[in-house]
C-alpha cells in the first residue's frame, strides 16, 4: 500500500514539474516574442501627420498652403479581377489602365495606385464598390495664386523614404521649419480595431510646421509677372527675369522668372532646369548694368569724380591684342564721368579701371559680394568665383570695368546696386521676415547690414550720374514722367566656346527709385530678345513700366 | 482577571472583528462591482469614441474644402479675371492736385 502512495505522489510530482517547465517555456524563454505579438494585436500605434507649414505674402494670404487628399492604395491579393478594376479606375484616375493593372498584378499586399486624389474623385471611386482598394490620408499642397512665384516657391516631392521633402526656393531651404514633426498615439483597440478607453495611452504630440511670412508684395509680384511675361512675348525673347528689392533693407518684394513651372504638377515640367531659380542661379555676364559700381569704386577712392576728364576717350582703346571699342562706335573726346555714364562709354570705363587699378578692383569685387555667395534665404544659389588676382590681365581689368569677362547673378547684382541706393551699405537679402509657429510664437528676421562698402557723397553723386543716364541716355524715350528714377541699361553679349557671339544678347536694366529716397531697386534681365539685341530697347522700356505702377501704388508724388 | 471577565472581553473582541471583517467585505463587493460597471460603460465608449473621431475628421475636412475655395476666390488671379469679365480697366494715370487747395484747420 505504502509503495502505491509513494507513486501516486511521485506522479503528481513529476506532472508539477512538467508543467513548470513548459510555463518556464512559454514565459520567460518565448515570453518576449509572445507579448509582441500580443501587443501588435491589441495595441494600434498610429502616426499624427503634422501640417506642413504655410507660405504666406506680406499681406497674410497664404500663396502656398495645404490641402486634403488620399492615396489611392491596393492589396493585389485581396482583388478577384484585376483587369476589371484597373479598367474602372483609370477614367476616374486619368491613368492608363495598363500601368494599374501592372500594379495590381503585383504579387504584394500593398501597392500604391496614385497620389493627391481629393474628395470628390475618392467618392467616385468608392461608389464603385471594388475589393481591396482603400484610401490613405495625405494632404497635399494648394497653390491659390497658381505658379505665382513658383521658382521662388520651389515644390514638395519625396524624399528616398517617401516622405513629404522640399526642393529648390523657399521650400527646400525652409523645408526643416515647415515640415513639422510627427506625432505617435498607442492605444489598446478591440477586435473591431476601435479604440478602448480603460486601456493604457500613450501620445507624443505632433509639431505642425511652422508659417513663413514673406516679404514678398501680392501686388508687386503680380505686376512684374503680368510685365514680365507680356514684355518676353513682345520683343521675342527667350526667357527672362525680374527682382524687385527694399535697398534699406534687402527684403526682396518680388521675383519673378520665366520660363516657369506650375509646382503643383512640378513632375509634369518638360524641363527640370525650370526648377532652378535663375534670379539666384543663372551666372551671366552684366554688361553695362556693371559700370556704375566701378565709377562708384573709383570715386570713393578719390580718383575721379562726375567732372574728371577721360584721356583715352577720343577713339577705340587698344590694350595689348585687343582693341576696346564703344557699344555704338561713337567717341567723345575729353568727355567727362558724367558722361561717361550717360554714353555708357566702354573707352571712359578703361580709364576709370586704369585709375583703379587692379587691387582696388579686386578690393571692391570682394567688398561688393561679386563672386560669393549673398546668403539669401533660397535654397539653389550658385555663384561664379573671381578669378585669382595673379591671373588677370591689363585686358581682363578693362574688360571688368564695363561688365565683361566677369559673372555674376541678378541676386548679387541687385544687392549691389542696392548699396548705391541706401547710401552705401551692402545688405543680406532675404526673402522671409517672419517664422510663425503654430502655437502663436513669431521670429522676425531682421535686416542685416554686412558691411559698408561707399560713402554717401559717393552714392549720392552716383546717384545723380545714373539720374542723368535715364534722363539723356538712350532709354529716355521710355521712362515715365514726373519721377527722378536712378538706373542704367546694359546689354551683354553671350560667350560661346571662347568667342562672343554678336547676335545673342542678355539685354538688361537695374535701378532704384524715387532717385531722392529709393523705395525699391529693381534688376531686369532678358535672355536673348530678338526683336532688338539692347538693353534700352527692351530690358528698358520692361523696367519703366513696373517702375511707374509701382511708384504709383507707392504713393510716391510726381517732381515735375 | 477573573475567568468570566476574559471570557466577555475575549467576546467582545471577536464581535469587532467580525463586524470589521463584514464591513470589509461589504466595500470589496461594492467596489469591485463598481469597478466591472465602470469597465464595462468605458470599454463600450470605444464605439462612441470613433464616431467622435469620424465626425471631427468629416468637420475638418469641410473646413479644409472651405478655406481652399476661399483662397481660390481671393487670389489676384481670380480678382483680376473677375474685374476684366466686369468691363474695369486699370487706371494707371495718378490724379495730381497742382493748386494749392484750402483745407479747414480746427
């Protein structure tokens, strides 16, 4: 009897032991992998998309804002007939139906079908009732001003990962401040997948992205598109672009390019080089539109001044190889600074270089910001170096004087200017003034001041030189009445395989204005017109134009 | 201490913690029950809770419908289309006052 009690609990024992060790098993050596898997089943885990912050004009209206959309998703597996429902989608869609039966064919439980589908296409395609298509929040952007400003803009695309990213202008450079930050809820759901309160909850709050608020002019930027565009039409040019800016303080009120793109369907552009904004990218040589900074240079040096006298001015220049003649051919012995100006005489600029001399050229370059960078607030700047010092000739000093030989953008070109119409000082420019956050908080950019390069009684004889250049020069016939407007025509032939070709031009025109206290500097560059190659028969007339709607909604009153 | 007096107190300390432990167990079974009601009402919250969630996001995205037609209607592209469609022209010629006018000073 005794024996069969002893293996009774020997047996009892031994299934003790047993079941310890299959719950040894199951809870501490698979006990991790079993509460993951636990946990995927009743905990969701969803991401809180954050806004994507808005780009809004000086005036708060958003140029770029957002707006709700889907991508249309499938999981091929779940899909009896795949030629049927790509057949049905692809009118609602404006797809090829071979590309989403290609899609759907697939063997994966996830394929995307198309992006930014809105409200009422999703209804369309719900009412269809088709098995294992769904939808997926994504607002995309809106553009209510269309491609107003679009190479200033830039676009969003996707990054390697497939999330939102900004490329070129404003939202690739500011793409860190307007993208946000996402946000996580973890949540205990039943088997219906809805949420249940009792439940732990963990959330991470999102960070919606921050507002730009631009220094961009509504007004201005669609004045200087509309003159723009209706000015690349008329003298049958291929392209061109406008930039107007506050010399006081280099906020740039407006900058317009074309040919553009629409950046709502940026992957549609026929040409990716339109997404570069050429008001920062496109490296030229200025021509004429240069010659006021050298005179500037040369008379804040004490070497010359608006009555000194050309020596060399009576006939071509001959320096070395080469011989330096007048746009026109046209010569004024004795002439002086002034006039010089006023002719936009190459002959009168070699002698201002031969005053300077190369080290004071070079100084200024470098002071000027001509082959660096501006730093303005855009992502796509490109700059062209200055040659070494050591690498120049007496011909590339002549050449420098009126705008040959040397590169630069409209952007360095503008802000330096700009230093001739706030008295002297160069200043950074920048397209944004304010960073709105999203829980109210603002950051103002101010203007910055990166150094003085003139002194007033420079900029203001300048000043008057470039008065005098509209009001005698060969673009006085389009210049608006009643206004003192400060500016000088260029016009620049294109380098090609190492010779300039004759017949293609950049023609343009900078300038300021009211010339006594400037509210806006502007730079005006056509690309190879061919109704006339010059400045002041095309790049001209364009500026003029803007200039007197702009001092008008300036309110600036008339001198004359 | 008389026998009969530790008796009584031995009495009475049991009568106390009789009444004590019935208390106890009166307040686990309340709250307890308490406890699987309020479960049980949040537990089913869940449902009203995603109508709230579809309700909210069915409100936001009509405000987002709103606000983009706003925007489109607020553009200088729209305004301009719509002024020209309605015969008005830009009147680009300042008005210039070039006498002196009298003006009516406090």
């Amino acid at each position: 009897m005794i024996w069969r009690t002893k293996f009774a609990s020997f047996l009892f024992i031994f299934i003790l032991l047993l079941i310890v060790v299959r719950l040894f098993y199951w809870q501490i050596i698979k006990g991790t992998e079993i509460a993951q898997r636990a946990f995927s089943q009743y905990v969701r885990i969803s991401e809180l998309h954050p806004e994507r912050g808005e780009i809004k004009t000086s005036d708060n209206f958003p140029i770029v804002a957002n707006q709700p959309g889907f991508l249309l998703f499938a999981n091929p597996r779940l899909i009896a007939d795949q030629e049927k429902s790509a057949r049905d989608l692809a009118p609602i869609i404006d797809s090829e139906s071979s590309s989403i039966s290609a899609k759907l064919m697939s063997d994966l439980a996830w394929v995307s079908i198309k992006n930014k589908i809105d409200k009422k296409t999703r209804e369309k395609i719900e009412s269809l009732k088709l098995q294992g298509i769904d939808f997926e929040r994504f607002d995309f952007r809106l553009y209510p001003e269309a491609s107003l400003a679009a190479n200033l803009v830039g676009f969003v695309g996707k990054d390697d990962a497939g999330a939102d990213k900004g490329y070129f202008g404003l939202e690739g450079y500011y793409d860190r401040e307007l993208k946000g930050r996402a946000g996580k809820v973890q949540e205990i759901k039943d088997a219906q997948g809805r949420p249940i309160l009792i439940g732990e909850k963990k959330i991470e709050e999102k960070i919606d992205g921050r507002n730009l608020l631009l220094n961009i002019d509504r007004r201005v930027q669609f004045i200087v598109e509309e003159k723009l565009k209706e000015g690349i039409a008329r003298y049958g040019a291929k392209g061109g672009t406008v930039a107007v800016m506050d010399p006081k303080t280099g906020a740039i009120l407006a900058s317009a390019s074309f040919p553009t793109y629409d950046p709502a369907k940026y992957e549609e552009a026929t040409d990716s080089s339109y997404f570069k904004d050429p008001f920062i990218s496109d490296n030229y040589e200025p021509g004429s539109i240069f010659k006021p900074l050298i005179m500037a240079s040369a008379i804040n040096e004490n070497l010359v001044t608006e009555s000194t006298h050309c020596d060399n001015c009576s006939g071509p220049v001959v320096i070395a190889d080469y011989t330096v003649r007048s746009w026109n051919n046209k010569y004024f012995p004795d002439t002086t600074m002034m006039q010089v100006i006023e002719h936009s005489d190459n002959t009168g600029m070699v002698f201002v270089s031969r005053k300077l001399g190369l080290d004071k050229l070079f100084s200024y370059l470098e002071q000027l910001g001509i082959g660096k960078q501006t730093n303005v607030d855009l992502q796509g700047e490109a700059y062209s170096s200055i040659r070494a010092k050591n690498k120049w000739y007496p011909i590339d000093l002549a050449t420098a004087a009126f705008g040959q030989g040397i590169a630069v953008t409209p952007v360095q070109m503008l802000t330096a200017i700009s230093a001739i119409a706030n008295g002297g000082k160069l200043m950074e420019p920048h397209v944004v003034a304010k960073i709105e956050s999203s829980d109210g908080r603002i950051v103002e950019i101010k203007p910055k001041v990166v150094r003085e390069v003139f002194s007033q009684n420079t900029t203001r004889t300048v000043t008057e030189m470039m008065v005098n250049s509209v009001e005698k020069g060969e673009a006085r016939w389009a210049r608006p009445k009643g206004w003192k407007i400060a500016g000088k025509t260029g016009t620049s032939q294109i380098p090609i395989a190492g010779h300039y070709d004759p017949t293609r031009t950049v023609a343009s025109f900078v300038g300021f204005a009211p010339s006594e206290d400037p509210k806006f500097a502007m730079i005006v560059k056509i690309n190879e017109p061919t109704s006339s190659i010059y400045g002041s028969e095309t790049a001209a007339p364009i500026f003029f134009k803007i200039a007197r709607e702009l001092l008008i909604y300036y309110n600036i009153p008339l001198k004359e | 201490m008389l026998i009969q007096d530790r008796a009584a107190l031995n009495y009475v300390h049991m009568k106390n913690a009789s009444f004590l432990l019935t208390i106890m167990f009166l307040l686990i079974i309340v709250l307890a029950t308490l406890q699987v009601v309020i479960s049980n009402k949040l537990s089913t919250a869940g449902v009203q809770l995603t109508t709230l969630y579809d309700n909210s996001a069915h409100y936001r995205d009509e405000n987002e419908a709103i606000k983009t037609q706003l925007y489109s209607a607020l553009s200088m592209a729209s305004i301009s289309a719509k002024a020209k469609e309605l015969g008005f022209v830009v009147d680009s010629s300042p008005l210039v006052i070039k006498q002196k006018t009298r003006v009516a000073l406090k």
